[in-house]
C-alpha cells in the first residue's frame, strides 16, 4: 500500500503556524475523543467517572489549606490529564451542544 506523505509547510512562516495550530488542536480533541470510546468500550466509563469525581471534590476541599494548597492544585491537573478527566472533558463538551 502506498501512503502519501503530507507535505508540512515550513517553520516560522504563517502556513507553518497555522499548520502547528490546528494539528495541537486536533490532537485535543481527538485525545480526549479517544478516551472516551476506549472507556466506554471496556465498559468502565461510568466506575471512571465516580473516582474521577470523588478525587477531584477531595482536592478542591483541601484547596483552601494554606500548607497543601499547591500540592492540591497539581493533584487536580494531573487527574484532568487522565484518560479518565479526557473523557469527562469529551463527554462534558458533547452535552453543552
């Protein structure tokens, strides 16, 4: 099988800035579309859901604490950054339309 390759305009010129746009946009979005189908499939989409969001209210809770403040908010970044907190970000974005 033959596959053409995508020609990628040049960098530093606007094709190549609009280029790197719109490729870090679709890998988003296509991240986040991915998890959800792939924890959907395997049938834990909903179990995902309940601990995602029980972590995510413990460390808001927490926020407010002078000593563990930062700790909390990188807690609740990286748990947005799961495969879990893609798919509530997919699921949430297809229910706002």
């Amino acid at each position: 099988m033959h596959k053409e390759m995508i020609k990628v305009p040049e960098k530093g010129t606007y094709q190549g800035q609009l280029f790197d746009y719109w490729a870090d946009e679709y890998r988003h979005t296509n991240a986040d579309h991915s998890a959800y189908i792939a924890l959907n499939f395997a049938g834990v989409l909903d179990a995902c859901r309940s601990k995602l969001y029980a972590l995510m209210q413990y460390h808001r809770q927490h926020l407010a604490d002078k000593n563990g403040a930062d700790r909390h908010s990188r807690a609740i970044a990286r748990l947005q950054n799961t495969m879990s907190g893609a798919a509530m970000s997919y699921e949430s974005c297809f229910q706002r339309h």
